[in-house]
C-alpha cells in the first residue's frame, strides 16, 4: 500500500480577499446568508469565523433547533454556505473543529435566504462529550453513540441548500467541512453541481504535499497565455509558463491571463493548498482475549502517529483493504472480535484535507475466547479404591490445560481424596487470558443393608432399609423406581427383592428381604391376652421355620406356620423374664433354602 495523494476539487471560489494559513488552505468565510459562499465539494480549512454580520433571523428567538445565543441573536460566529445537489441520493457532511469547542449547525433546503423556513437538520449540543466531529449520517470515527450527528439527508437532483455553521465557544480556531454519502459513491464527479461556482480555473484546490495540480485555462481563439503566482508577496510571473495549462507544486495564488483575438484580456485566479501527507508507524501483531469488555483499538492512534499530532489526524481501523482506502466501515472505537485471526488495515487521516491519507500499514489481531471449564466442582471416589474422572470433558482448540499436581490435559484421573485445580490457558503464557477451576474430590461410601425395621403387623406394612454406614444411597423394592427415602409404605407380606445403590456411582447391592410381623413382648400369664408368641406371615412362605434361642445361643423352641405359638416354657419350665432371640429359615421360589440374615431379632418375655 501507498500514500495516496489525490487532488480534489475544494467548495470555495476564492477572490483576492484569501489569505494562507500557514501550510494549510484557509477559505472564504461569510457571516451573512446574503453572501454564502458557494461550495461543490470539500471546503478546506478555514481560519475561524468573527461575527454574524447582519441578523440573518430578523431578531427570531429560535430557528429549528437554534436558539439566541450570549450575542443576544440566533447567530453569534456564523459562517454560511451553499450548495446544490447534481444527483439523487444519500448525502452527508461532516464538520471537523477542536474537541475543546462548541459549533452548531444547521442545514436550510431553500432557494434563497428569504425563504429558509425551518431547517431540514439541525444540531446545538453543547459538545460536552469532546467531539472533535459533528454534521449529518456518521461520525468518520465509528461513534454510533455522538449526539453531535443527525440523520441521513434523502436528496434530490437540482436542490439548494444554504448551510449555517456557528460558534458558540469562547475559543475559536476553525473547522473544515467533508461531504459523504451513498450519493458520492454512486455519482462521485455529478453528487454536487460545481456550476454555481464561476470561475475560468475552478473552485480552489486542496491537495496533498508532492502532488501536482494541473490548472486548465484552455480558451477557444485565445492567441496567448501568461501565468503569475502570489506566494505572499504579490504576483509574480512564471518565467516560460506560455502554455494553457499549468503544473502548480507550490501553495499559493496562482492567476492566468489570456489574450484574446480583439486585444481583451481574461483574468482568472484560483488558490491552490497543499496538507501534510500523513504516514503510519509499524503497529506489533496482538492478542486479544475475549472477556466481553471489547479491544480498544484507539489505545494504538499514539503508537501509529508517532511524533505526528494527534490534533491534526485521525487514525482508522478496517478489516477490508478496501473500505480502508474508502474509509467507510471502520471498525468501533470497543471492538469486540470473535475468536479468529484478524488482518487490522490503518488508515491516518488528514483532519485539514480528507484526501490525504496513508494506508500503508497493517497488522494481525488473533482473537481467543476465555477457556471455558464448567465440570462439577465436586467429585468422589469409592471406598474400594476404584479411581474417578475429574476435569473438562471437551479440550478447546488452541487451549493449554494443567493441573497443579502435574498433569497435562483437560482430564485426569485420581484415587485419593483432595483438591485438585485446573488451569486453562489460551495465546500461550503471558497472554493472560486464562480460567481455573478447582475439584473438591471425596470418598463415596459404598452401599449396604444392615437391618430392615418393619411397622405395623397387617396385610399392608412399612419398612424402613437401616444402611450399614451413613452416605447418599437410593432404594427400590422389586421392580420399582428407584427412590431417595428408605421408607416403603404399603409392603405387603412375604418375600421382596430390595435394591440399594450409591447415588453417587459407587455400585449397587440387591438382597431378598422378608416382611413377616411378630410381636416385641408377650406375656405368658394364663390372662388369655398375649401369652403366645409367634411370627406372623409365615403362610406365605415356603417351609417355614423359625428357631427361637436364649441369650447364650440355647435353641428352646421350634416353630412352623402350623404351630400356635411358644408359651415362655423349655421342657415344661417356665422361662424367666429376658431378652430371647429368633430366626427365619425357609425355602425360597428357586427351591434354595434360605436364612433370612435381616429378620434376625429379639423379643421380651414378661410375666
């Protein structure tokens, strides 16, 4: 890339009152609406504005948006302009002047002055915000948000236009105006009609420093040419320029005289400008992490002027080779990237003079995502040992894992209890853009049944499953769901399939259990009330027998379903009031003869 160096007509049709600014082209200025200086393009800078003149609003206390200024009129310093439309389309300008000042606009569609009505646009913000641009369509620097800005203007061809651009700040030192819209693009040399501005030469001309503007004087039957230039100290002529055409390199006025067949002479005067011609220091590639806060790029404007001032220039950012040239689609001030590797094309700017530019440079922006890691921040092992699987199941790409105890990668494995944390790294170390992740990893204990509570002898019953040891376990008995209480209402006598697992995956245990109802206490006094004792249920078992024991493991009586009961006696002896134990044997639908371990309990005898 290149920098480019175009010259352009400027809006302005400059007469002997002009006067150089320094290195930049200073324009015509008219405070009344009366002289509006005509304009078909560009108009470079001006060197301020002093006054208003007349009162253009007849003492009116507001005109649109406008309103009296501390002059005690609408306008306080006022600069007036006209143009007229050569095609149809979206049309804009942008106004540039110091962030430290307050301007206002606003933008008449009128034939002349005594028929402005009100205006089609207007702004008056104070500009507390710092805009160093304000006019209509877009600000030029990507602020979507600047109240400085008002909308698109629809335009057809043929249409006069009067602008009024006011000062309303005690500093005053100039502004510029750009035109811009779909308009331009779409009739780039017709957008604007250059014929209200009359002049053998043109408009002046605001072009870049090292370009060369040719000046055409070309008139029919003239018999000879001679040119002189006003460089500040008078006009001068240019030794051997006889020709009608003119190559300018040197700021300044530049006057032609042609010689006409009957002795009359054409006199014509145009002033040529040159800006500096911007250039862009070499800007390092970077890495941005995407935490949602948006990549400023304006933190790299001082970086891309180097010692250039940032007042005169304004730096741009494209991901298009193209609409950096154009300068149009610039990238926001928060650029908020997806995850990507991005080429990030500069445009500097010319605040004075819009054509002169560099686009030269250039640099890669590679985007990465904050590593996500959303695994369970708890864990657990079982109590044999087995190991478990901690960490985040899915690697991203171009993501560094490492876990504080060594390990490598987004998963691991481990069969001790602890802490383990993982460190998520995108854009290699020293990026900062990194995610940790702790797993707290427990033991699991593993499931058991240690004795089944049964309450209320009847044909509809509930158990109550007594676990072994405490943790986080989930019952089911027979075929039924799975249920996080241990209580099942509602069991009906006889044989169950009774399953209990570890909620937590550490295995599963499935044991036959058998609801049957016997009475705590009996007492064997000859009342009538109580003085059996026996199991209940025993018909729906198979070959039941249950085998009743003394403390000391002494069997003392046997029983089957067919049996009334025990009396409290062993050989015709009545036993003392005790504790006394039972058992239940029987034999189960797979003709296995079983000893049911969970029915294994005591009873009192009292007389």
């Amino acid at each position: 890339m290149v920098n480019m160096r175009i010259p352009k007509p400027i809006d302005l049709l400059l007469a002997g009152s002009l006067w150089l600014c320094g290195a930049v082209l200073c324009a015509q200025v008219a405070p009344d609406c009366g002289q509006a200086v005509p304009i078909c393009s560009n108009t470079p800078v001006n060197g301020g504005t002093t006054g208003y003149g007349i009162d253009d609003f007849g003492g009116a206390a507001a005109s649109g948006c406008l309103e009296r200024t501390t002059s005690g009129y609408i306008e306080s310093n006022s600069a007036w302009y006209r143009f007229r439309t050569g095609a149809s389309g979206q049309l804009g300008f942008n106004i540039a002047f110091d962030a430290s000042e307050d301007w206002d606009f606003a933008l008449y569609r009128a034939s002349d002055c005594n028929t402005l009505g009100d205006p089609v646009r207007c702004n008056f913000y104070d500009n507390q915000e710092g805009a160093s641009y304000m006019g209509v369509g877009e600000d030029p620097t990507g602020n979507t948000e600047s109240y400085q800005y008002e909308p698109w203007l629809d335009v057809q061809a043929g249409e006069d236009y009067y602008l009024l651009i006011n000062n309303f700040s005690n500093t005053n030192s100039g502004f510029s105006i750009q035109f811009s819209g779909q308009i331009f693009t779409d009739a780039p040399n017709t957008a604007l009609d250059c014929s209200i501005v009359s002049n053998l030469l043109g408009p002046p001309v605001a072009a870049c420093q090292g370009d060369t503007v040719p000046l055409d004087a070309f008139t029919p039957t003239a018999t000879a040419y001679a040119w002189f230039l006003d460089a500040g100290s008078g006009f001068l002529p240019l030794s051997g320029e006889t020709n009608p055409t003119l190559n300018a390199t040197q700021a300044g006025m530049y006057r032609v005289q042609v010689f006409m067949p009957d002795g009359s002479q054409i006199i014509s005067d145009v002033q040529v400008g040159f800006s500096p011609v911007p250039y862009t220091n070499p800007l390092a590639d970077l890495f941005y992490c995407d935490q949602g806060q948006g990549l400023n790029l304006h933190q790299l404007d001082a970086a891309a002027l180097g010692v250039q001032a940032p007042s005169e220039f304004r730096v741009s950012y494209y991901t298009d080779p193209s609409d950096a040239g154009a300068d149009r689609n610039p990238l926001p001030g928060l650029w908020e990237p997806a995850a990507g590797m991005y080429t990030v094309y500069v445009r500097t700017t010319s605040l004075a003079n819009p054509i002169c530019y560099d686009v030269s440079v250039s640099f890669q922006v590679t985007s990465a995502a904050q590593p996500l890691l959303d695994f369970p921040e708890e864990a657990f092992i079982c109590g044999d040992g087995t190991a478990v699987t901690i960490g985040q199941a899915t690697a991203e790409p171009g993501v560094e894992y490492l876990w504080d105890h060594g390990p490598t990668g987004p998963e691991v494995q481990v069969n001790a209890p602890g802490t383990y944390t993982l460190t998520a790294r995108a854009g290699g170390s020293g990026s900062g853009c990194e995610t940790v992740r702790s797993v707290q990893v427990q033991v699991s204990t593993p499931p058991g049944i240690g004795s089944i509570l049964l309450e209320d002898v009847q044909a509809n019953n509930r158990i109550t499953v007594v676990p072994v040891a405490e943790g986080d376990f989930r019952y089911a008995l027979d075929n039924g769901p799975f249920q996080e209480s241990p209580v099942f209402e509602g069991v009906t006598p006889g044989t169950h399939q009774l399953t209990m697992r570890d909620a937590l995956g550490c295995g599963q245990v499935t044991e036959t259990i058998t609801v049957v109802g016997f009475l705590p206490f009996f007492t064997p006094n000859g009342d009538g009330i109580n003085d059996l004792w026996h199991v209940q249920g025993l018909e729906q078992l198979e070959a039941p027998v249950v085998f009743i024991f003394d403390r000391f493991g002494k069997l003392l009586k046997q029983l089957d379903q067919s049996s009334p009961g025990w009396d409290g006696t062993f050989n015709g002896v009545n036993l003392p009031d005790s504790d006394y134990w039972f058992r239940l044997e029987y034999t189960d639908p797979r003709g296995q003869r079983i000893q049911d371990q969970f029915l294994q309990a005591h009873f009192a005898l009292k007389r």
